[in-house]
C-alpha cells in the first residue's frame, strides 16, 4: 500500500480491513477470533487500545475481569490513581499492623533508663 508518496510494508490483517471497509483504520485493528494470522474481515474490528488490551486475555485484561478480591471480597472502593480494593481486606490489614504495633510497646509505661 502506498502512504504519502512512498511504498510501505503493510501487516495482511491491516490491508484487508482496508480492502473490506473501504477506510484507513485510524485506532488498532482487533482479532474477535483471537488468532493473529488470521485475515478474515468478518473477524476484525477497528478498536481503540484500551478497547484491545482489555478484551484480550493477557494479566491486565485477567485483572480487570476480576469482580472479586482474593479472600472473596466484592471490590467496593477505588483510589485516586484507579485501583479496587477491598475496605473489609483493607480494615483487616489496618487491625492487624496495630496490634503488632501496640505488642512492640513497652508495657505500663516503663522505659529502658530505669
């Protein structure tokens, strides 16, 4: 195919969404079939990186899935950068490194000076 003037290769996927939709795919052309050799026209979809990575079957798209934290908790909180987290698993951790903290205390109040 030829682009602004000069010959390029092309990847057989890309060249046969433009051969079938009649247009550049301006975005990232998505395998449905999930087979990366395949040129099928009905298998491809023009997407947008998110769009791609998220409906693939890598970790980050694993990850997103997810519904649920590891002890089984639902996911109720999100934090400023977007991360789920559990507030049941969060409290827990929370509890227990105070009461680490509270046994690393001397007790009654005594000092090493005495």
């Amino acid at each position: 195919m030829r682009r602004a003037g000069r010959s390029s290769p092309q990847r057989a996927h890309r060249v046969a969404y433009e051969f079938t939709h009649g247009e550049n795919p301006e975005r990232h052309v998505d395998h449905i079939c999930r087979v990366r050799a395949c040129v099928n026209p009905d298998h491809l979809r023009d997407v947008s990186n998110a769009e791609n990575v998220l409906g693939g079957i890598g970790p980050t798209a694993i990850n997103a899935r997810k519904k649920r934290c590891n002890r089984g908790h639902e996911f109720d909180a999100v934090d400023s950068r977007g991360w789920r987290s559990c507030t049941t698993c969060r409290n827990e951790k929370r509890r227990e490194r105070r009461a680490k903290q509270r046994a690393a205390l001397p007790v009654g109040g005594e000092t090493d000076d005495e």
